[in-house]
C-alpha cells in the first residue's frame, strides 16, 4: 500500500480543479446503464458519483484511507474501497476502468496495465488522463534549483511523478494486450484555488516528496524561495498558474 500523506481536507478544499477537469473526461468513457465500472484512484468521489448518475454499477478505489473515508462520508450510496493500483482485483470482470489525474503517481506503470487488464472482459475499455511528458516543467525546475543552491541535491527517488511520452505509455498498453483507440498530449495551464497562496498550497500538497529530510524551517524557505521564483511566469492577475501537460487514453482489451 501506498503512503498515506494525502490530506483530504486541502485536498477538497483547494484543489477542486482536479475532478472538474475531469469531468470532460467522462464524455470519452461514455458510461452506459448497466456496465460495471472501476474508478481507479477516486479520491474523494466526485467523478464516482458522475459516473453513477448514468445507472452504472460503479465502485471507487484509492490507496489512501482518508480520501476513501471523505469520499464514503460524500456518497454514502456507493461502493468505495481502499486498493493500491498496482496490484487491486475485481470479483466479476468489468466493462470499464476509469482514471483521472492518478496514474502519474504510480511510477510501476507495467503494474497497473497488468492489473487494468485482467480486471476488464474482452472488448473493455481503459479510459484514463494523468501528467504527461513535460508536466509541471517550471514548477520542478524551480524546485530542483533552489534545493540545488542551497547544497541540498535531491535524489531522482524523491520526484514521485511518472511523466510518460504517449509513444513510451501506448507502447506498455500493446505489450499487456490493448489496441490504443485515442492517446494526445496536451497543454493545459491550470488556474490554481487560493489567490495569493495558490502555488504555495499546490506544493505542500503534490510536491511534498521533493523536501524529504529537510526540517521544517528549511522547506518553509525553500518553497517561498521557488514561489518567489516563479511569481514572474505563473502569476498572473492575482491568480497562480501550473504549467499541466497531460495525456488522455482510450484503449480496448483485445479479445482474442
């Protein structure tokens, strides 16, 4: 199981964007009445219950227990389960797995193919959008230079993103039996919640791996010394602004 470091809380209350942009997604999944659909890193709900709303039969995992029990206490009417997306099982093979802004986090990528796989019958599809190749490029290289000039290298092991070209993740969905139908990567500057302290917030909730180690005090520096520094490229007009790339997948188990 994944470490537990989400905190539902700022989650819910920041960074809402996250499952609003996630709803244009749900258009290529396209759920029908009646289908068997997996949620895969539901977070706290919102897009389960979208998916809900057409009559499918859904369930939401996550590997964290404060954002399963959030989500729980949103939708009490559904099915939430914490599960790890690396190796999670299904009692009754399913026509769907839908993910949003997950898999990023998840860098044994072969695993979660592997498990998406087995989970979906013949002719299920896998719809999914996460970080792609180049996201959040200014905000890591900010990161990276100021840890840099203070003598604090941060090690590759303490970026916890995995940010895939469409050719590297299509290819690991041919070797596991899927026929790609749609990959894009896209741009896609996000408006982030909190005025002032938008980036600031951003940072202690997804960027938290890279300040592994440093006390308190130290990462309270560092991250005004990386706001400060990127306060002329992404700060516009009162609002902060991530510099998001991300990919969008459809692809279907094959069946034979």
């Amino acid at each position: 199981m994944l470490q537990d470091f989400w905190n539902s809380g700022l989650y819910e209350g920041n960074h809402g964007f996250v499952w609003q942009y996630g709803e244009s997604l749900l258009k290529l999944l396209a759920p029908k009445a009646g289908e068997r659909i997996l949620d895969l890193g539901c977070g706290t709900g919102q897009l389960t219950a979208k998916i809900a709303e057409s009559g499918a039969f859904v369930q939401g995992i996550d590997s964290s227990l404060s954002m399963i029990a959030k989500a729980r206490s949103n939708y009490p009417q559904l099915d939430f389960a914490v599960a790890d997306a690396r190796d999670f099982e299904v009692v009754a093979p399913l026509d769907a797995v839908f993910s949003n802004a997950v898999l990023h986090w998840v860098k044994e990528a072969d695993a979660v193919i592997n498990c998406v796989a087995k989970s979906l019958k013949p002719g299920g599809r896998f719809v999914a959008e996460f970080g792609g190749k180049g996201n959040v490029g200014a905000i890591v290289g900010a990161i990276l230079s100021v840890l840099s000039e203070i003598g604090c290298e941060s090690p590759a092991s303490l970026n916890p993103w995995y940010f895939p070209s469409v050719g590297e993740y299509a290819g690991l969905l041919e070797k596991q039996g899927f026929e790609v139908r749609y990959a894009v990567l896209f741009d896609r500057p996000t408006l982030l919640e909190g005025g002032s302290a938008g980036m600031v917030n951003w940072i202690e909730m997804f960027a938290g791996g890279f300040f592994s180690g440093l006390s308190e005090e130290v990462r309270s520096q560092v991250i005004k010394q990386v706001e400060h520094r990127l306060r002329s490229t992404q700060y516009h007009d009162g609002t902060w602004i991530a510099d998001y790339r991300r990919i969008r997948v459809v692809a279907v188990k094959n069946s034979y």
